[in-house]
C-alpha cells in the first residue's frame, strides 16, 4: 500500500509527455487511464469481500494493472503522439481585466462586462 502512495507522489516525474492535459493527449494514455479506473474500482470492491482464490486472481491481476499504470509511463507518455496545443490570447484577458477594473459598478451588480467597455477597449 505504501508503494502506491509513493508511485502517486512520484507522478509529476514519471510523466514524460510534452503536454499535460488530457484534452491534447493520445489514444494510448485515454486508453491506460481506463485501465488504471477499472483497476481502481476493482480493488476496492474486491478488497470489501472475503477472500476467494479467484478473487484473489483477479486482485492480483488488477494489481498488476495499477502498478503497470505508474511504472511504465514513462515510456507510453513519450511515445503516445499529442495533439498541438493552442496559444492563448493573454492580450484579450488583459483588455477585459483593464476594462473590468475600471468599471467596478458592473463587478457589484455581478455583471462581467458591458457590450460599450468592450467595444471602448478594442479602440
């Protein structure tokens, strides 16, 4: 149980892929993170009931699978092609920050912004 701690907190190295969210992933990793859920739920439901040997089986099956999820990331997170991430348009949020400090009114009334300090701040 320990070492399942240690593989979670261990994540943010194992990860080799350039992005991070899992919208620009590949089919590799969607596909080992339902692995990794069905393993999760698995355990946990088998690990309420008695112990049988074919539970036991499927336990360490599922076992297996969680562990594989953490341990050989590296090397499906480096090789699952990614989709290109989209640039942001940080100039757009900084106009409406602008626009927003200005008109606190329209903060108070919990309005974001008004259609004339839109068209006051592409000026």
């Amino acid at each position: 149980m320990g070492a399942a701690v240690v593989l979670i907190a261990l994540l943010p190295w194992l990860d080799r892929s350039p992005v991070k969210s899992i919208r620009y992933r590949g089919p590799i990793f969607k596909i080992a993170v339902v692995l990794f859920i069905i393993s999760f739920i698995g355990l946990g439901i088998l690990g309420a009931m008695a112990a049988t040997p074919s539970r036991t089986f499927i336990a360490r099956a599922l076992s297996a699978i969680y562990f594989l999820f953490f341990l050989a990331m590296p090397i499906y997170s480096k090789l699952d092609p990614t989709k290109p991430v989209p640039e942001r348009n940080h100039e757009y949020w900084q106009t409406k920050s602008d626009v927003l400090r200005v008109h606190r009114h329209y903060i108070n009334r919990r309005i974001p912004v008004c259609n004339q300090c839109l068209m006051r701040a592409a000026k």
